[in-house]
C-alpha cells in the first residue's frame, strides 16, 4: 500500500463532520442540546403519508432488497395479485453478495451481479421506495421512513446483517471506523466490494489477511471460496505474496474436502490456513491482527468480523435475549415475531441455524409469501425447509467449482441438515452450473 | 488405596479404553492398505469408524476415586467460563490457584469435572512443585448445559474447589 | 496425515530469571470424541489427545491426562518460573499411540 493510515490524518480530514457529529451526538443523548430547526422538522416528515400510489388491496411491506425481499415481494404478488406489495431499501442499486467473489477474480463482469430495483419492481408489479425505515408503530401498523410513514396490514423485515468488531476485540468507534473503513469485510455488498478489488489487484506482495469469523456467518464457504480467488489471482499474477487466511473454526467449515484440496494441490505458495484463530484485536496502524495464540503481520487485508442480525432489528426491539447474534425473536416455523402475527423477520436476520445464504433467503422467501398470503385468508400453510444450494468456485483458470445441496428438518430441539449432498472433487462442470445458477436467480428477481 | 494410585489408574484405563476399541474400528475410505500407484495408502485415524460410541460414566464413579471421602473446601481456586457457551464444541475456561505454593504446599493435582458429559472426567494432571502459579487455560467440550467444577489437591492431601454453571446452547458432543 | 499434525509453543518476547511466565500451546489434531455420527454408518471413532507432558530440562513439570473432551485443535497455556536456561519440551501423544514433539529454549 502506498499511503501510510494515519490516525491524525484521519482526523483532521474527517474531522469537521465526524467529530463534531460525535460531539451533537453525545450531547444529544445526555439530553442537553436541542435539535436544530430543520432537523426538527424531519420528525413532521416522517409524520406524513410517503407519497406512494394507492395501495389497492391489504398491503405488505417488505423492509430490505435483498435475496429475501426480493423474492417475497416478487411471490408475494405471484401468490395473489390482490396483494399491494412495497419494498422499501435504501440502497439505490442492487448488488449480489452471492457471485461477487467471482468478480473480484475477473471471472463474470460488474453488470452481471449488478441490477436494477425498478426492473425488479417493474416486472413484477409491486412498488419499489427507496428509502430508509427508521422506526416501525406496530400498534398503527405504520413504517417509518425519512420521507414519509407507509401502513402496512403485513410487514416482513429482511434488513440483513451488520458485523459485530467488538468480538474481535474492535470496540472504540473510532478502532471500528478506521478498521471497516481500511480493511473492510466486504460481506455487504457495494463500496466494500469495490474496495476489496482494488486491494487485490493493486496488491505488490505479502501477506494479504483473510478471516473466517465465529459463529453463523453470512455464507459458510464464501470466505474460503475468496482465499482460493485472491491466491489465484496472485499466482496468475506471479505476484511473491499468499493469502493467509485465519480460521476462528478449528477446521473449514463446510466442504472441507474440496476447499483443502484447492488450498494444498492449487495454491501451496500462495495460501496458507490458519485454523483455530481467536481474533483479540487488530492494530490498522501497526497492520497487525492479534490472536490469543499469535500475532500476523500483513501488508493488506480485508477482515470478515462475526456477524449479527442487521441493527434494525435492535432497534425495533425485536432481538431474541438468547441470540447470541441478536437475531430475531420468531417463531422458527411461521416466521412472525413472537406474538405478533403481522410482522415476520426472513433472511440473515432470522434466529434460526440456517445458512445466511442467497439460495437459503429464496426458498425461505417463497415460503413466507406463500404464508403471508394464505394468512391474508384466513388460511395458514404446513413449514417447508429452505434449501441451501450453494456453489463455489476453486479453480479459475480452468474454472472449476464444488458444491453442496442441503435442507434442514428439526428433531424437536434443533434444526439440521438433512438430505445433504456434497461434491467435494472440483470440476468445470460445477463450475458452468454455478453461472447456471446465478443467471436463473437474477432473472427470477429482476426480470 | 491412596488416591495417587487412583491417579495413575485413571490416565491407564483412558488410554487403554482408547486402545482396546480399536479393534471394531474399520476405515470410511476402505479397510486397510490400498496399493495406489505403487504407493501404499493408508487410512488415516481419523477417517476410522466405530460401530459404537465410547461407554459413558456416572459423575460418582468418576469423581469418588478422587474425592476419596475427602470433602473439598471452596475457596483458593477460581474456574473462570462463560456463563453462556455459544458452541459447546469450544468452551473456553481458566483455572487459577490462589497462592499455590504457600509455605512448602504445593498443588499437587488439578482435575476438571464436566456433570452432565457422557464422561464427566476431562482431566486429571500431575504439577511439579516449583511452577511458581497455577493459571491454566484451556477449551473443552460440552455436550449440554451443565455445572464444571476444578478441584486442585494440595501435596498434603487437602482439596479446595470451584464450580460454575455454564449454559450451552450447541452441543459439543455429536 | 500426521503431517498436518502442527504443534507449537510460545514464550513471551522478553522475560526475567525467575520471572513467572505465561507458556502457550497447541497441536492441529481433530480429536474426535467418538461421538459423532457418521452418516448411518456408526460413529467417527475416537482419536484424540489422551496426554500433553511437558518437560523443562530433564525435569517432567506438568503431566496432563484427558478424557476425549479437549475441543480440536487442542489448545493449553500455563505458567513456569523461568529458573534456569534449558529446553522445554512439549509432547502430546493421542490414542493411536502418536507423539508429536515441540520444544523451545528457554534462555534467562
């Protein structure tokens, strides 16, 4: 890396609006300060009907444009076009978690895992807003958002995740600001994406960290599949540098067979695993992660933190107290918070131990629409597992890919995989249906 | 029968349990050496199979050999765990000794106690006398939610415990 | 596979003659504890560290016997009095009668 972090730098760079909203901010919550005038008036904003057309029959809202608001909004509709359907995201873009590894390696282009709401919207006849929810009246059945309230008869929140630094030992603002802002996880799609690529492919050699976190993360191989790319990528490149990649899992945590494989027969020179690694803390300024046992110096890095139901949720007050990712309090079969049969929580956001994944949110979401609309009846529908279809690309150069094909079923206690197939030995044929795959899910939700 | 000896049956009949079963292991893969390419291929411990899971034992008879009608006092060592254990394949604890090595005592022994573990012994151990502190860190395995107590026998026989309750919510035993 | 079976040890940077110090240590073994299923077809049999011994010099110091309930990747830190320069030495030996050897210097 050319630029040297500074923390001073930082400040003085930043300094005018981040410490100074620090500061509004604090005296905000010790109850001291007013509100400005115009940061006043928000609040009126936010009392008024948004301005959406009419809804013309019970209305959904679905909060999050991802894989799982996507879907639902989409079969929503398909289930009973009577529904008025609206996704509210904030973004004004769509881009694909699932694929995005491969667009770090060059292997599919930015248009393919990159799309249009409005087509989504569009094509499908529901109502995209492109907004923020900042609060949700579940009394008045309202959604809050910066522009305007939406009622709602349903609700489904599907916000996603957000990453937790402090179990990595990250847990002053500005220690997370600086770590998310230099090395970002990149398991949110967008700017941290767009960053991870240029770390890679601006990368002169070293040691480029990779980190697996504990716990159940977005997307079980996507970690171990990034390792594979980056270190191809270095050795295609003849770049003198390796992936080092820190396990907070004693071993790889699914299709360990074909991902070490890969490490050992593809990339012996460019990757070494490191399993059993208790992140304690990381030092932006030194480039150096401490764990419980070692410390690794590295000359860049991109780290995945444990992960935890989006914010929203904690806002909302709807956080299990069992969750240790302070996901959802729901019932794991109907998927509508515990005594409250019109709102439901889908996707990353849920308690239950499913994979945090693209293919896992679409069954998931074509399920609780088909709930939601048998409920809208007066009917209700029998649980159906998710289906956790999830490929991952080894090899680039021939690209060459592993899989795995599961459900789940639960034995009274807990939920686990059954029906399970995996394939382990990495070939082009996986590799094609990964592309297979990904242009039938984009075109389900967008087109 | 002192309790020194019972000691040193213990970490005898472990291993020998371990040994014994092998005969009714076969290999996932395929049973004994395979002629690959010139080369024999042999499989690895731990892709072997066992028709049966271990035998489980009872917290009396794995903690009375050891208590030896002694009565262990509460105080001097800490077990420090997690109250909540997330995966009970990984559960982190410490285990310190106040003072261990006052006057010419010493900690002789330390033992760790799981109640609720199909084998609820995880260890038995033997201390030098000249370690200077006792402050053990390790991670174990837990089936289910379950009190841990750490017992730490001084050289004259004394006993002192601590015991903690530590909820799992995965379990860490299959 | 015993290869992949990597020990190591470690002291702090800098330490004092008689100094009490904190000493690390790890094998990558999968210590199974013969519970776990394997598919329908019985169970993955145990195959664990049953002995972590560790000597400095000559002298055998701590000797610890363990059921098959050690987490994988067996993990164990302690302390020692750094009394004298001399190596010390880690064995662990696992239920297929397996030892793996580190040993650092211990320099006061």
């Amino acid at each position: 890396m050319a630029k040297k972090i500074s923390r001073r730098g930082f400040l003085k760079g930043a300094g005018g609006t981040v410490a100074g909203a620090a500061v509004a901010g604090m005296a905000v919550g010790a109850g001291v300060t007013a509100l400005p005038p115009r940061a006043q008036a928000a609040g009126a904003v936010m009392n008024k009907k948004a301005e959406l057309p009419k809804a013309m029959g019970a209305r959904v809202v679905v909060v999050g444009g991802g894989w799982s608001g996507l879907t639902l909004s989409k079969y929503l509709k398909k289930e009973d076009s009577k529904l008025d359907v609206v996704l509210i995201e904030p973004r004004a873009t769509f881009m694909s978690c699932p694929i995005s590894n491969l667009w770090l390696a060059g292997l599919v282009d930015y248009e393919f895992i990159t799309h249009s709401f409005l087509d989504a919207a569009r094509n499908n006849d529901y109502t995209f807003f492109n907004a923020t929810v900042i609060d949700v009246d579940r009394g008045a059945r309202k959604v809050f958002t910066e522009q305007g309230f939406v009622d709602y008869d349903y609700l489904v929140l599907a916000p996603g995740i957000d990453y937790d630094y402090g179990a990595i030992g990250v847990s002053d603002p500005e220690d997370v600001y600086m770590l998310s802002t230099h090395y970002p996880a990149a398991f949110k799609p967008g700017s941290e994406h767009l960053s991870l690529k240029q770390k890679i492919h601006e990368f002169e050699g070293g040691a480029f960290v990779l980190t697996v976190p504990s716990g159940n993360y977005r997307c079980l191989p996507a970690p171990y599949e990034r390792a594979c790319m980056v270190a191809a990528i270095f050795k295609k490149e003849r770049i003198k540098g390796k992936v080092l990649l820190l396990d907070a899992n004693p071993d790889v945590t699914i299709k360990g067979p074909g991902f070490h494989a890969a490490f050992e027969e593809l990339y012996k020179d460019h990757l070494e695993y490191v399993p059993s690694v208790t992140i304690t803390g990381v030092d932006v300024h030194k480039k150096k992660v401490t764990s419980e046992f070692d410390e690794f110096d590295f000359d860049d890095a991109a780290i995945y933190p444990r992960v935890r139901a989006a914010k929203l949720i904690e806002t909302l007050g709807l956080v299990d107290p069992n969750s240790p990712q302070k996901e959802a309090h729901i019932d794991p079969f109907k998927y509508n918070v515990v005594g409250d049969e019109r709102v439901y929580v889908t996707g990353d956001s849920r308690p239950m131990p499913f994979s945090k994944s693209g293919n896992t949110a679409r069954s998931e979401g074509k399920f609780v629409a088909k709930l939601i609309a048998a409920r809208a009846k007066g009917h209700d529908v029998e649980w159906e597992s998710p289906r956790t279809i999830c490929y991952s690309v080894v090899n680039i150069d021939p690209m060459e890919a592993i899989m795995v094909d599961a459900t789940y079923a639960y034995d009274g206690e807990s939920f686990g995989f059954t029906n399970v197939k995996m394939i382990n030995d990495r070939d082009s044929i996986q590799a094609q249906s990964t592309l297979e795959w990904a242009r039938s899910h984009y075109r389900d939700m967008f087109s | 029968m002192n309790w020194l000896m019972n000691t040193r049956l213990f970490t005898e009949t472990l291993s020998k349990a371990a040994l014994t079963r092998r005969g009714l292991l076969r290999s996932a893969a395929a049973i004994g050496a395979t002629l690959v390419f010139g080369k024999v291929a042999r499989s690895e411990p731990e892709d072997l199979i066992a028709d049966q899971p271990p035998p489980e034992y009872t917290l009396e008879e794995r903690l009375q050999p050891i208590l030896a009608g002694r009565e262990p006092r509460e105080d001097r060592v800490t077990l420090e765990m997690p109250a909540y254990a997330e995966d009970g394949a990984v559960v982190p604890l410490r285990i310190k000794v106040d003072d261990p090595f006052l006057g010419s005592g010493y900690v002789k022994s330390l033992y760790l106690f799981v109640d609720n573990n199909p084998d609820p012994l995880i260890f038995t151990s033997k201390l030098a006398p000249d370690l200077g502190s006792v402050d053990w860190k390790l991670k174990i395995r837990m089936r289910e939610s379950s009190m841990v107590r750490a017992i730490a026998e001084m050289d004259n026989g004394d006993l002192f415990m601590d015991t903690t309750e530590v909820e799992v919510s995965i379990s860490g035993c299959g | 596979m015993a290869s992949r079976r990597k020990t190591a040890i470690r002291l702090p940077r800098k330490y004092a003659k008689d100094e009490v110090i904190e000493v690390k240590t790890r094998i990558i073994h999968p210590n199974h504890n013969g519970r776990m299923a394997y598919k329908d077809q019985g169970y993955i049999a145990e195959y664990y560290v049953w002995k972590i011994e560790i000597f400095y010099g000559d002298e055998s110091i701590i000797t610890v016997s363990a059921s098959a309930a050690l987490s994988q990747n067996p993990y164990f830190t302690f302390m020692l009095r750094a009394t004298h320069s001399a190596p010390l030495r880690v064995v662990w030996v696992d239920t297929q009668g397996d030892q793996y050897t580190e040993s650092v210097d211990v320099v006061v």
